[in-house]
C-alpha cells in the first residue's frame, strides 16, 4: 500500500495566495476603503453643509423623546430618545456611495463592456464575411475547372 504524500501547510497557504480571486478581494478591499474616506469627504464637506443650512450640520443632534420628559445631552440625558437622526446620516451616507459607485464605476464600465461587445461582434460578423466570400470565391473557382474539364472533354 502506497501512502499519498498531503501536501504539507505550507504549499497550501502557497496556493490559497496564488488564487485569483483572493488578490482580487484584497485589491477590492484596500480599494474600498480608500473609496470610504472620499465618500465621507463628500458627506462632511457638501452634504452635512447642505442639510445645515435647514437645520444642523451634525444630524447625529436630531432626536425625538419617547416619553415626554428627556432633558440633558451626552452622558446625562435622562428619558428614552429615539436618534433618528443618525439614522438618517447613515442612510444619506449609503444613498451617496452607492450613486457614487453607480455612477463614477459601474456606469462607465457597463457602457465600456459594451462598446467592446459590439466592437467584438462586428469584428466576428466581418470575419465571418471575409469567410463567406472566401468561400464563394473557391466554389467559383471549382465550377469553373468543372466547366472548363466539361468543355475541354467534348471537344476531344
């Protein structure tokens, strides 16, 4: 009985980093975090601005009571506050990455993917063309030999 040699944990890990598709989650990753501090960009330097000139900047401070008396800020509220506002910050944070990403990647590259679907396709159809004629040209050429044979064999 021959034992199979396991590939030891070394060569293992080897090929778990040789992957395509962990590379691409890494770059996806640094990538997306780079891309979080120009979204929060946005929403500190335009959006909060925009949402203060109506009320605050920081929607964090929005809030509604649940029983009738909250009183103080911080760590010395009393009462049951619902923060809603945060809420709405996080959602407004989301609604903007997601119109970023749409817009400044996944729009483009649909649009690029197709342009180069369609040059792809009307390379295929011109190929396929030049193969056609090609193909004409040739059974052109037979019946011509054919005919030629035909009529060099009556006069004989």
């Amino acid at each position: 009985m021959s034992e199979k040699k396991q590939p030891g944990v070394w060569e293992g890990f080897k090929a778990f980093l040789m992957r395509g598709n962990v590379i691409d989650l890494a770059v996806a990753v640094v990538i997306g975090a780079a891309f979080t501090n120009i979204v929060n960009s946005v929403v500190k330097g335009i959006i909060n601005p925009l949402v203060g000139a109506i009320g605050t900047q920081n929607l964090d401070s929005y809030s509604s009571c649940l029983k009738p008396r909250c009183t103080g800020t911080g760590d010395t509220a009393t009462g049951i506050r619902i923060m809603w506002g945060s809420v709405l910050g996080a959602t407004l944070s989301f609604v903007i990455t997601a119109a970023v990403v749409y817009f400044l990647m996944v729009l483009p590259m649909s649009k690029f993917l197709a342009r180069q679907a369609a040059r792809q396709k009307a390379k295929e159809g011109t190929q396929e063309v030049i193969e056609v004629s090609e193909l004409e040209v040739l059974k052109e050429i037979r019946d011509a030999l054919v005919a030629q044979r035909g009529s060099g064999n009556s006069h004989n």
